[in-house]
C-alpha cells in the first residue's frame, strides 16, 4: 500500500469532463491523462503526484467536480520536469484505487486510467 493516500489535505483545480483528444506529455511541459470511471460509484478526488515525492500533497488534487459512474476527465497539469507520475481516485463511499509509476512522456498521445469496481 502507498503511504500517500495518509496524507490527503484538500484543495480546488481544474478538470475538464467528457472525451476530448488530448496532446501528448513530455517533460517540462504539461501533462494529462483521462481517468474513466466504470465503477457504479461517483469520483469524488483525484491526485496525481510525481513518483518521488513521499507524500500527497494539496496541489496533487486535480478534480473541481465530481465524475459519476460512466463518464471521463480530461485532466491536464503542470508535469514540470517529471515523467513518472503516482495516481489515487477516491471513491464516494471511501474505496480508493492507486496506479504507481506511471510514465506520461512516453507513449500514445494519452494515457487512459479506467477505474472499474
């Protein structure tokens, strides 16, 4: 279990819901992903953090609104100079499902997380 998901504190960014095309991720530039939820809960947080850091912190939150069951968010956010990102979605009833280590600068031109139950 990733030690992260202790260290939650809230706070307010961008997201952009629905299946937009997305440009790819490098380095020093912004990076995005689409998070898919196929569970039967609402999304209720998102974060995304640099694979190095030990902690979650405020700013790694990138949901304004809430994404129900059967939808997408376009997220995009500063990649700075990482490529290797830790992803935690926290559910409406408190589940919660992490993706460790993912590479944003290599690849298609986006990357795709689907939450299923």
């Amino acid at each position: 279990m990733n030690l992260k998901h202790r260290f939650i504190l809230p706070a307010v960014a961008a997201i952009f819901l629905g299946a937009t095309a997305l440009g790819s991720a490098h380095a020093a530039d912004a990076a995005s992903i689409k998070v898919k939820n196929d569970t039967s809960k609402t999304l209720t947080a998102l974060y995304v953090s640099p694979s190095w850091a030990s902690r979650w912190r405020s700013a790694d939150q990138h949901l304004l609104y809430n994404v129900p069951p059967e939808y997408v968010a376009s997220i995009e956010f500063a990649g700075g100079n990482d490529c290797d990102f830790d992803l935690y979605a926290r559910m409406s009833d408190g589940s919660y499902a992490e993706r460790d280590d993912v590479n944003l600068c290599v690849g298609d031109d986006s990357f795709t997380w689907t939450l299923t139950d």
